[in-house]
C-alpha cells in the first residue's frame, strides 16, 4: 500500500499528459463564428450604392445627352432614365439570382434561379459584414450602368421600343452571366482573374457590345461628312464632373468594406482619372495644335474606365502608368475609329470603354506585383502566368459579348424595329418618338 501511494503522482502525471495529447483541440473543433454586421461597411457601402447610382443619373445622362445633336438631347436623358427603370425590375426578377445565386453543378457558369425575386434577401440576410439587402442594391447600379453605356453607341437612330427590349435581353443573357463569371465564384473567378471593379464586367463587355451595334445598325444619316458636333459642351462637362465623383463609389465601394483597400481603391482612381485627362489632352494638343475640352473629359473617362479592374491590386506607380496608357491608347483608338474605319461609335464607346477595359484588365497583371508597389500574386503564380488568366478573360468576355450582343439585336429587330426611318431621323427623336423638345428656342 505504501509503495503504491509513492507512485500515486507519477501515475496521475501521466494520465493527465495523456488526455491533453489525445483530447480534440477545442478551438478547432469549433465552427468559425458567423459573420456579423459592421456597421461602418454597411454605412460606407449605402454611400457608395447612392454614388454609383448617380454616375447614371444624372452623370451619364448628361454626359451623353450635352454629346449628341440639339433635336436628340431628349431621347438619351429618355434612355438613360428608362434604363434604370428597366433593369431595376429585371434585376428583382432574375438578374440578381443569375449573377450571385448558386446553380450547383453549373455555377461555374450562371447563377441559377434560386434568388429569383430576392428570395432570401430579407431584413437578417448578409454578405460578408454587410446587408444582403445593400449588397444587392450596390450591385443593381453596376448593372444599371453597363448597358446604359452601350447607348451611347446607337444613340440619335434607334427606336425606343427596341432598345428597351434589347436592354432587357441584353442584361439577362450578357451581363448577368458574365458578372457571375468573374464576380460570383463562376470559372474566371476560380481562375484567378483580377478585376476588381469591372474591367470586363462593364467597360470591355459595355465596350464590344456597342462595337456590334454600331456595326450593325450602320451609320448616322449623314456620316461622316456631316460635321455632327455635341450642341452643349457646359452639360457634357457637368456630366463628367460627376461621373468622376461618383467614380469612387465605383471603385472603392468594390472593397465591400470601409478598409485600406477601399482608401487605396480611392487613392488610384483619382490618379488613373487626372493622368489619363492629362495624357489625352497632351496627345490632342501636340496632334491638333489645341487642347479641347471634350479631349481632356474623354480622357477623363478614359482613365477611369482603365483603372477600374486594376483600382483593389495596384498601387500609386501602378495608377500613373495605367493612367496615361488609358489617355494614348484610348486617344489613337477613337481618332483610328472615326477617320480611318468610319464606324459610327456615336459617344466612342468602343475606343474609350472597350479598349480602356481590356488594356487595364491586362495591365492588372503586371502592376499587381509587389514590386511595383502592387498587392502581389497569389503563391506560387507569376506575372506571366497572372497576364495570360488576365488575357483569357479579356477574350472570353469579348467573345460572348460580341456574339450574344448579334443574337440579341436580330431578336430585338424582328420583335420590336430597331432603327427608326430615315425621315425620323432627320426630324431628330425628341420630336419622332417623344412628341417633346429639349429647348424652346
């Protein structure tokens, strides 16, 4: 009995070290805590749903409305108003669940129906930190916008009726797919690709699509021999002051939160935006002898549109680089278009958002590094191989937009008449389609 009390300690020194070793770690084996609403994301992110939202009214429907003839002001601030309307509606239906459900074995590809009418997306629901709620409405604006861009391509000869339809079609069957793609864990996400606020889900598929309409529904009476100048400069530089504020909603607010990579975000699209202005505006003044002031607002938009996919990964010598880029490439493009191809891009949609979205979508790969002050790849990818992803979805994105964008204005056409009569046209479409005109004069 003695001898077993002397080794009572050892004993029980030894089962004790034996249960820690074979005990399950407790912090482990408990789930991770669920996400929890942070209230200075949600207040950041209701802010930047109301700037995205004013980019497009009264942003670009100023922007483009100041750009066209004094007898169609009224049918493109029409359309961007119809726009919003349209897609808004489309978006409760189907858009939302098409771009950020989950479709299950296809969600590589689309999001499926299982958010149709915002099923779900009630008073408790959340994405990441935020409301489900805000995160929808931040999302409808970007939707509200892409194809509110294309307009500007088939602006001062289309039908009402037909471009709401292809609107409507155009956001179900291009945008959505394409934003789940690259937005909604579909395959270019899985991929890897970098964009963080729309390179190719709004300015490069915005910018192919108006390509295909321009293209299809041929020129403007009149083109281009006809001198077809913007009858009100002060509205389409009213228009781009406020497409570059509301610009940081754009790209900060794609943080989803009130954090560094919103303030760098921030920091780099104001860079993108002064340097591309600048840049446009030095290659106009050196070619042309003057600097304008529709130049340096295109370049404006120019830079903002490029900096856009590169605006969560790159830093300051990033934004310049991509910045001025955006004001040459985008400069010689439009100049190339206009005069040499004689495509009638009525707003140069193309030259400025397509060729924008594409050159800072491939940019991106190379300004991401942390060498160049970037956030750096992820392990184990190089520059080389992060440009090719960037390059595949470029491609990608071109390709469906383009050939989707065909499909939809012959449907368009047959159902609804795109083109409005060369009569109409000449009279202009305030009058023709709205019974109504822009000035009393």
């Amino acid at each position: 009995m003695t001898r077993m009390h002397r080794y009572f300690p050892f004993v029980m020194i030894l089962l004790l070290a034996a249960l820690l070793i074979h005990a399950p770690d407790a912090a482990a084996a408990e789930p991770p805590p669920p996400p929890k609403l942070d209230a200075a994301n949600t207040a950041w992110m209701l802010t930047a749903s109301v700037l995205v939202l004013f980019m497009t009214l009264p942003g670009l429907a100023l922007f483009y409305a100041g750009l066209v003839r004094m007898k169609n002001v009224l049918s493109v601030l029409m359309q961007c108003f119809a726009i919003t309307c349209i897609v808004t509606l489309a978006w409760v239906v189907a858009g939302y669940s098409i771009a950020f459900g989950d479709a299950g074995a296809l969600n590589a590809w689309y999001g499926g129906l299982d958010k149709v009418f915002l099923s779900g997306v009630d008073f408790k629901a959340l994405k990441g930190t935020i409301p489900e709620t805000v995160f929808s409405m931040f999302q409808l604006t970007f939707a509200i916008i892409t194809p509110a861009l294309v307009l500007g391509a088939y602006a001062e000869r289309v039908r009402f009726s037909g471009m709401l339809l292809f609107s409507l079609l155009w956001l179900i069957f291009v945008y959505a797919p394409v934003a789940h793609w690259v937005w909604g864990d579909g395959w270019l996400a899985k991929m890897g690709i970098m964009d963080f606020a729309g390179g190719t889900v709004v300015h490069l598929n915005a910018g192919v699509a108006a390509l295909v309409c321009a293209t299809v529904l041929g020129r403007r009476r009149g083109f281009p021999e006809t001198p077809m100048p913007p009858h009100n400069m002060t509205m389409t530089v009213t228009g781009a002051c406020m497409l570059w504020v509301g610009w940081f909603g754009f790209n900060a607010g794609s943080a989803l939160a009130a954090d560094g990579a919103a303030g760098m975000a921030m920091l780099v699209t104001h860079i993108g935006a002064a340097t591309g202005a600048f840049a446009w505006m030095v290659c106009e003044w050196a070619r042309y002898g003057k600097p304008s002031v529709l130049g340096i607002v295109t370049g404006m938009v120019a830079g903002l549109g490029t900096i856009t996919p590169a605006s969560g990964f790159v830093g300051p010598l990033g934004a310049l680089a991509i910045g001025g880029a955006a004001g040459v490439a985008c400069f010689f493009a439009t100049n190339h278009m206009k005069r040499a191809l004689k495509v009638d891009d009525s707003l140069d949609v193309f030259p400025v958002h397509g060729v924008g979205g594409a050159l800072g979508t491939t940019l991106t790969g190379v300004f991401a590094a942390a060498a160049l002050g970037g956030v750096g790849y992820p392990e184990k990818v190089t520059m080389g191989g992060q440009v090719l992803v960037q390059l595949t979805g470029v491609l990608a994105v071109a390709a469906w937009s383009g050939v989707v964008t065909w499909i939809l204005l012959k449907i368009s056409d047959a159902v609804a008449g795109m083109r409005v009569e060369p009569e109409e046209e000449t009279e202009g479409l305030d009058t023709v389609l709205h019974n109504e005109k822009g000035y009393n004069l």
